[in-house]
C-alpha cells in the first residue's frame, strides 16, 4: 500500500476555546516561571491543544471507515463527563524533561474507559494496542536537549491558573494530522458525540 493513501490519525477530546485560552496563559506562565532564556520549547499552538485518546499513527481509508462505523455503537453507553487539569508534569520527568503536560483529575476514570474501548477497535481493525497503561495528559510544549541547563520549574509543577481548571467532553474527535514545515496541521474526520442522558 502507497503511504501517500495513508492518513496519519488520532482520536482526541477537543477543548473549548475558553480552555484554550486558558492553557495558553499556562504556557506563558511556564515562560516566566522556567526561564526562557536558558530552554527552546516548542509550545503546542492554541489551535492545537486537545488531549488524545488514542493515537493510531499511518492508517488506511479502508480502517478510517471501520473507525467511522463502529466507534458510535461503542461510545452509546458513555455519557458526557467532565475532568480537571492539574499540576504541571514532564516525561521522563519534570527535572530533564523532553515534553511537558498538565495532569489529569477524573474520579470517575471515563478517559481510561474511552480509551479502553477505542484501544479494542483498533485491535479489531488490525492495528496495535498501546504497550504502555494510558496515563491521561495535555501536552503543551517539547524541550530541545541543553544538558548545560537546568529546569526551574517546581517538583510540584505549580503554575497559577491551572489547577482546577474543568474541561467537560461532550464529543471525541477523529483527527488527521498533516506534518508541515511549520508544524502539525490538525483535519476533522469525524466527530463522535457522547450520550447526555
């Protein structure tokens, strides 16, 4: 198969744009906090910022289609939720970090149990299932390496303006994402409303 006739795709919660706006003073915040001068962060632009559910890398129209058809049937039973950002993280860790992302609350685990389905469809589409346990996150920026540097940010990854902050999901949304120059450029296939009742 060309890998021109593949799209490279993930399932992801969309933000609303006061949510947006709100990471996006975080970032800011994490500018000043940090210590610009001494980190070339690539921050993830507002546009972009959702919190992924499941990636499924380069996949075929054919698999797009199964996607589109079965995740209704699945997702019937699950209703809308909401979740709240937390403290600041960075993998593998907020001392050396090479990505940074806000935590996740939710007590009721309804992003593990999305995940768990979407994770099953993509089995059954012939894809892989995530080796690793899905820990829920939202990225929001990439380090370069400068071993020479220190990250100043707190063990705890306080910053003001996040905790708390409430994301409520009321759809999931299968997404391509077209690599350019400039960066990643997100296209909605296809949205999955949740139950509201």
């Amino acid at each position: 198969m060309s890998a021109l006739s593949l799209k490279r795709c993930f399932l992801a919660v969309p933000l609303s744009g006061e949510a947006k706006r709100q990471l996006s003073a975080v970032q800011e915040s994490i500018e000043k906090v940090a210590g610009p001068e001494g980190f070339r962060i690539k921050w993830v632009e507002r546009q972009n910022l959702h919190l992924t559910v499941k990636f499924f890398g380069d996949i075929s129209e054919q698999q797009i289609g199964r996607l589109k058809d079965m995740i209704p049937e699945r997702l019937s039973s699950v209703g809308s939720f909401r979740f709240k950002l937390t403290k600041i993280g960075g993998f593998p860790n907020l001392k050396n970090p090479n990505v940074l992302w806000t935590g996740v609350c939710d007590p009721g685990s309804n992003l593990a149990r999305l995940h768990e389905i979407i994770d099953k469809i993509a089995e059954e589409i012939g894809l892989a299932r995530d080796a690793k346990k899905y820990i829920p996150h939202l990225t929001l920026g990439r380090l370069k390496k400068q071993p020479e540097k220190v990250f100043h940010l707190s063990p705890q990854g306080t910053v003001e303006g996040i905790t708390g902050l409430t994301v409520h999901v009321g759809e999931v949304i299968l997404y391509e994402s077209r690599l350019t120059p400039t960066g990643p450029v997100y296209k909605s296939l296809a949205r999955f409303p949740l139950s509201t009742g």
